[in-house]
C-alpha cells in the first residue's frame, strides 16, 4: 500500500500535511510518498522526527497551483505543480491512491487529465462523508459539477451507493435525491427530471426525494444533488456545528460558577459528542468516477484530518471500491441496453 499526498497548495502550509502523513505511517504501516517543494518536506521530516529509514519517501515537484488560479489553465501549464505529479504517480500505478488538500478544482482537473474517468463517467463527484444522528450520511455531489445534468446525478447515485456499501458495510443503502419537499411533483427543472431516472434504477434502493433537515437525522445513507446545492448544504452545515460549538462554550465561560461545574460534569459526554460530529474523523471526501482513488480533502485540512483521510483511502484501496464501481455501472448499462435492444 502506497499513498500519495500532495504536500503544497494549502490553507497552513506543508507543516501539517506532512505530520498527517507521518502519524498516518506510524499507526497504520502504510508507504507514503510526499509530493512537493523537497527541502520545505525534509525540514519539516525533521521536525516530527521522521525516522531516515521509515516508509515515507519524497517525490519533488517545484510548481505550487494556488487556490485562486484558474484549475485547467493552471494544469495544464504547470506540469510540475505538486498535484499534477502526484496524479501522473497514480496513473503510472506507482501509488495505489493519492490524498490532496490542495485547490479541489485543481485536484479534480488533474484527476480527469491525468488519471482518467473510469467508463461509462461522462462526470466525476466528489462525495462527502457527513456526521448524522444516526452514523454517517454521504453527500454528493459535494463540488466537482456545479450544473449536472439528471443523467449525471443518475450516475452519481450509483457510484454513491457503492461507496455506502463499503464505507457502511451495509446492504441496500437508501439513496434519496435531495429536494424543498418530499413530494414527487416538488423541485426546479433538474430535479424533476431526475427524479424518474432515479426511480427506475433497479440496482439502487431509491427512497425518493429528501430535505436538508434529512441528512443530519440519519434516515438517508445517499443524498444526491449538484455540486452547487451539495456545496452549500455542506458549508451551511460545518458552519452551523461550528457556532453551535462555539456558542455553547461561551455560554460556559460567561455563565459563573455553576455553569463551570456542570460543564466538567458534563465534560465525558460532550466530548463524545464533539468527536462523533467532528469532521475530521473522515478526513477526506473521495472522488467517485476516477480509476483510481483520488481523495479531496479541505483545504484547512490539519494533520488529525490527513491522517484520517490517509486511513480511509486504505480501507478503500483494501476493499477496491473503484473496481466495484466499475463492476456496477457496467452491469446498469449492459441492463440499458438489453432493455433498447
């Protein structure tokens, strides 16, 4: 097992990339490769006191794509940018999988350039793990195709049902389309249109349309959407739990001294509250439709996040998730096209 991860391009620097990676190697034994500026990732080796002999080695590029650049100008002009040489490491199958918080535009422009859409993809999704009530609940798309097309989100839900079948270890994940209502005539033009195709699908266990109030309840394992509204959904939701945290621990501190004392008796159980809703547990959001795992992680990612992220990507390199993904939308579309024949 060999990871690897695009060190440049992030919100805090290479220092927290590269400490991910080296406690990912420490606590799972994989290999990882540090793509990036070589000098900046040897002080910082130094730094977490990497040993000379462990299984990280440095692959350097010397070109950073910043956030703000364009993602397939930038790509396809600067071919020694850090992300770009990590995705020719994994379509040269030199990786098993690539971790990145660098520019997500970046990242999914070179995942198509690059390393290429598996068959039957006319469109990637990026697939984002969110903390529920009851577990987990996958959103996608969650950033790569602001205007998908019903087809797409078609798609989408296949390779998201997949995903959940893994992840979860669940059989007949329920998939819902993500709506303003639960009614089947409700929704824009896109959604309507989807909504049918998503019906049909016999390969998925399709519960209809569901709100945004759905996802945090945990009685959908898939919601389904554009890009757009996914990303929204997504950020409203980090920013509400993080206020929410906040908030409560203001409270605490202006409350006196009882409120003090029912916060440490409360301590147990709001820590693990805090770490069942933390982001950070998963790490990353996985890139469905590329032929190799390819994961997207924030771009204020710290090292607990790129840990996670690097532990997640094994599990699913381990569980070949690309290749079930594969498998299933070769079966939908041999299904297509005995139905037309």
């Amino acid at each position: 097992m060999k990871i690897a991860v695009d060190v440049m391009g992030t919100d805090y620097g290479p220092k927290e990339i590269v400490k991910g990676a080296v406690d990912a190697v420490k606590a799972y034994g994989c290999e990882v490769v540090l793509v990036g500026d070589e000098n900046i990732i040897k002080e910082q080796l130094i730094l977490n006191k990497a040993d000379k002999d462990s299984k990280i080695s440095i692959c350097n590029a010397s070109q950073v794509i910043a956030m703000d650049e364009h993602p397939a100008i930038a790509v396809r002009r600067k071919k020694d940018a850090s992300i770009v040489v990590a995705s020719n490491l994994l379509r040269q199958k030199k990786c098993d999988a690539l971790v990145s918080s660098g520019s997500t535009g970046a990242a999914v422009t070179s995942a198509l350039f690059c390393v290429g859409r598996l068959p039957g993809v006319d469109k990637p999704c990026i697939a984002t793990t969110i903390p529920s009530m009851k577990g987990a609940t996958i959103l996608l798309d969650s950033g790569a195709v602001v205007d998908a097309k019903p087809e797409h989100m078609t798609i989408n839900a296949i390779m998201g049902n997949c995903y959940a079948e893994k992840l979860f270890n669940k059989s007949q994940p329920r998939v819902g389309l993500l709506n303003i209502g639960e009614e089947e005539t409700k929704g824009n033009a896109q959604v309507l249109a989807a909504y049918p195709l998503l019906k049909e699908l016999k390969q998925i266990n399709f519960i209809g349309n569901v709100e945004g109030n759905d996802i945090p309840k945990g009685d959908v394992d898939v919601v389904v959407c554009d890009a757009f509204t996914g990303n929204v959904a997504l950020k409203f939701g980090e920013g509400l739990a993080n206020a929410i945290f906040t908030l409560m621990k203001e409270s605490i501190m202006q409350g006196g001294i009882l409120a003090k004392i029912g916060a440490l008796l409360m301590k147990p159980a709001l820590e693990k509250m805090k770490k069942h809703m933390d982001v950070q547990e998963y790490g990353g959001a996985l890139l469905l439709g590329i032929k190799a795992p390819f994961m997207i992680c924030h771009g204020n990612s710290k090292a607990k996040s790129i840990t996670s992220a690097i532990r997640m990507t094994i599990t699913l390199v381990e569980q070949n998730v690309v290749g079930a993904i594969s498998d299933k939308i070769a079966e939908v579309q041999q299904g297509n096209e005995e139905i037309e024949g």
